[in-house]
C-alpha cells in the first residue's frame, strides 16, 4: 500500500525539481543519483534503465529513498520512502515526457542523450510505492 503524498508538498512532485534518489549497491552501499522525477497520481516516478547501476540496484533490491528539496525554499524538503515497481511498458513515452518538462528538448533521445545509445537501453519506469514520508519540519 502506498502513502498518499501530502498536498502541501505534493508540488514538490508536480513541478520539474531535480530529486535525489537513494539505492541500494550489492555490497549495501548508498548509491545516490541525481534524478528527474514526476507523479502518477499514486506514485512518484523515476525512468531510468535496466543497464544503469540505479536500475541494477533497484532490480536487485527494491528499497529506495527520493529526496525532493525546494529550490525557492531549501528549509522545504520531501523524503519518501519505499519500493520500487519497475514497468517497462510506456517507459521511452514517459522518458519523453518528463524530458519536455525538465528542458526544451522534444525527447530525450537525439537531444540531451545520443540518439544510438537508445538501442543499448531498457528504460525502465520506477513507480515508488511510498510506505514512510518525511517532511521538514517548518512546513509540516
């Protein structure tokens, strides 16, 4: 069962602000990445690739941690924490999306990736199942 995000920092999911997603490596390491992420409705979303070390380590364990902080407020900040549902399925159609969100390039591939990179890649979309959120405590 995923948490429903709290309204109040629900923008934080909706407006294209760079997020820090925490996996976990095979020797239980912290990996940390910077990511673009967006919202579902039910999840937050990350797309990355079953080749990337965060897709590895997300296929391997699924616990992760999404840190979203505020640019216009840094004091304002949304962690969540869960597991990540990885789909396949809609993956370089949601890649594109969130692309146009976070730049001015119509997709993702051929503009701020090589285009011949596309056929080395699974891209992979991780819907966080949120089962602990925490948020700062000035807004709260």
């Amino acid at each position: 069962m995923t948490i429903p995000i709290p309204e109040n920092h629900l923008d934080l999911l909706t407006r294209p602000i760079h997020g820090v997603l925490s996996t976990l490596m095979p020797d239980g390491q912290p990996q940390s990445s910077l990511v673009w992420c967006d919202f579902d409705g039910e999840c937050a979303r990350v797309n990355s690739s079953r080749e990337r070390q965060k897709g590895k380590n997300m296929m391997a364990n699924p616990t992760v941690s999404l840190l979203i902080v505020d640019p216009e407020d840094t004091s304002r900040y949304i962690e969540l924490r869960g597991c990540v549902e990885i789909v396949e399925e809609g993956a370089i159609e949601h890649l594109d999306q969130i692309t146009r969100q976070y730049t001015n390039h119509p997709q993702y591939y051929g503009y701020v990736f090589p285009l011949d990179k596309k056929e080395r890649e699974t891209r992979i979309i991780c819907r966080i199942h949120t089962h602990k959120i925490t948020l700062d405590a000035i807004h709260k």
